[in-house]
C-alpha cells in the first residue's frame, strides 16, 4: 500500500487547480459572452470561492502569458476576450461579409448615429429592404423596437455595444467608427 505524503497532496491539489483553470476555460470559451457566479455555479459544478479563485488565476495566468486573451469583469459578471489591441482584427472575422452586407453596415450606422430613429425614417433613408435590416438586427439583439404609433422607434440594445465592443450611451456611437470596425 502507497503511503500518502504532502508531496502526494500537493500533487493531487495542483493537479485539482489545473483541472479547476481547463473546465473555467472551456465554459467561457463555449459560452462568448458575459456570465453571471450562478451560471458559472451551475456549468462548472464549482463552489464560488473556489470559482473566484480560479478567475483570478486565470487573469493571472493570461497577463504572465502575455495571452491575446483576458477575463473581464462587468457588474459582477465574468466573460473570456480578446484584449482591446485585438478587437479590430477580430471583428473582422466575426462580422465578415456574409453576417453583415455593407447596406446592413450602412443601416446599422444611421441607427446607432441619430438614435433614437423612427422605422419610417429609416425605410425612406435605405428603402424597403431596410425592414429586413431592421428584423435582422432585432433577431440578433442589437437593435431594440418600442412601438410609437404606426411605426417603431429604434435604439440601440446593451448587446450592441458588447458585440462590437464600442463603449458609449446613446448618440455617442460615429457611423464612421462602427464601419470602420465592421469593414
């Protein structure tokens, strides 16, 4: 019979920690985007001590790496992504032509630029085609539409910022900064 020693128990709590960063990785990894400690409870089977403990090693483990990658925390929720000096690269894969066509980039700007914007409007700027535009960006949670009348009032939705990763509040988005980034 193996005795169990401290090395041993070091072994197994080290082993234990690595296992904790790899399944954390992973469900950040699946999930792209924001995580709140209960989901994080729920997908890791982690308790939460334990959980901020491996965020921080994690952090850690990204800035001693000089990783691309980086955890960001917002209003108590935690998320894996890329570092801000790699956001333009990669919102050109993610948003590549075949998300978005340049009349939807176009859409999508005048929204973000003079928010909030009637549907009417719109439709007279871009023509029919912006209604699928507009349905597009609603089903992908960028675009919200209150009711006003016989038409919609649109803005645009916390998602918005967060899938382009642009800070600002309403009006504050330039459409030549959003296209710049899509393009």
């Amino acid at each position: 019979m193996s005795e169990i020693t401290s090395k041993t128990l070091d072994e197994l709590e080290h082993s234990k920690e690595k296992e904790n960063l790899r399944l954390l990785e992973a469900v950040f990894f699946v999930s792209g985007r924001f995580l709140t400690m209960q989901e994080l409870i729920s997908l890791s089977d982690l308790n939460p001590l334990v959980i901020r403990e491996t965020l921080e090693k994690l952090k850690e483990k990204y800035s001693r790496e000089d990783s691309a990658m980086e955890i960001v925390e917002k209003s108590g929720m935690w998320k894996m992504d890329v570092r801000q000096e790699y956001v333009g690269i990669i919102n050109k894969l993610a948003t590549g032509r075949s998300e978005f066509s340049k009349a939807e980039q176009e859409t999508l700007a005048i929204i973000a630029y003079k928010q909030p914007i009637k549907q009417s409007v719109i439709i007279k700027i871009r023509g029919n085609k912006a209604y699928d535009h507009v349905k597009k960006f609603e089903d992908l949670g960028l675009v919200k539409r209150k009711k006003v009348g016989h038409t919609h009032d649109l803005t645009l939705s916390e998602e918005f910022y967060d899938y382009f990763n642009v800070s600002g509040k309403e009006g504050e988005v330039e459409p030549k900064d959003f296209l710049r980034e899509v393009n």
